[in-house]
C-alpha cells in the first residue's frame, strides 16, 4: 500500500510558516539545497527545475495532496500546476475544479480521499501542506520528514493545526547540515 509522507520544513518552535504565510524565515541553504536536489528532486516546483539542475525529478513520490493556502503562493504567480511532474489534489471548497484543469480539486473529506488513494496502485502520497490539512490527515500519515531550521517563530501558522491528540512517530534518522539545519524522518507509531 502507497504512503502519505508529510515533508515538511518547520521552525524549532513548530511553525511551517509566518502569520501571513510567508517563509522567508525558513532559507534554503545551498548545503541543504544540494542535498534536496540529489534526494527529494520532486519536491521542488517544476519551474525551478531548470535553475536548480533537475533534469528528471525522480523518486518515490507520483502525487502530491495539498490545502488551498498551500496552492496559493503558485496561484499568484500564475502557476496553476506548480508540480506538473506528479498528480496534485489540492483540497478547497471554494475553487471551481474547470478553472483549475492541470490539478485535481477535492472539496470533500480529505481522510476518505487519501484512504481511497493509498489502496490505488503507485508511489508514495507527499502531503505538502498545510498545517490545517496536516491536522486533518495526521492520522493517515505514515512518515514524517521534518526539515528543522533552527528559528524560532514565536507564532505563525503550525506544522499541524488540530485539537489536541498527541501521536508518536519513531525516529530514524538524523541528517544534521553546517548551517543548523537538521533533517528528521520519523516512522507512524
């Protein structure tokens, strides 16, 4: 059966993004972009891949589900597809699936959806965000892969917005980089 992975980069205090949704605080440095170049290509957007190198961005990941404040930032710089190398669900309940034809907008309930998704055959489900969404499906996600900058936020929007219901995942592996950064994968339970 096909995973969900949340890969996802956060602050020390827990937070994917400012208030405003914005990630300036959250760099990409070149020792770090290196490495997500040669072992996560296909989670960079396919309009970088030129600049950053990526010929053909593979790896275990064939889809990709995403909230609607994750969709955004692409939207308002007229990307429509902002990973056109592997299928997009982008959940929302207020963008008309016709105007959006290069991804596929769910508005229903996004458990069923990636249950549903999981028992079709393929690659690993990446879970791009947000925190909202994160919070919805945190208890279909199999793997956790935190990119951990060493920042602190103070507040801003939450590597997983829910009620409180604590769930462990087990550490196994670590890849520290020179500039802090510090790349934690976790398994489900």
């Amino acid at each position: 059966m096909r995973k969900l992975v949340y890969y996802v980069a956060s602050t020390l205090d827990g937070f994917i993004a400012a208030p405003d949704g914005s990630y300036d605080a959250l760099p990409l440095h070149d020792d770090v972009r290196d490495h997500l170049v040669a072992h996560w290509p296909q989670t960079f957007p396919a309009f970088l891949h030129e600049h950053f190198g990526i010929d053909r961005p593979q790896g275990r990941f064939d889809a990709l589900v995403m909230g609607r404040h994750t969709y955004d930032p692409a939207l308002k710089v007229g990307v429509t597809s902002p990973y056109a190398h592997l299928k997009q669900y982008v959940f929302s309940r207020s963008l008309a699936p016709a105007d959006y034809p290069d991804v596929e907008i769910v508005a229903g309930d996004p458990v069923a959806f990636v249950q549903e998704l999981k028992r079709q055959p393929g690659g690993d489900i990446w879970l791009c965000g947000g925190g909202q969404l994160a919070g919805q499906l945190l208890g279909e996600v199999d793997e956790l892969v935190v990119k951990l900058h060493p920042t602190l936020l103070g507040s801003g929007i939450p590597i997983v917005d829910r009620e409180f219901d604590p769930r462990r995942f087990r550490l196994v592996e670590t890849r520290p980089f020179d500039s802090g950064l510090v790349i934690l994968r976790y398994l489900a339970g």
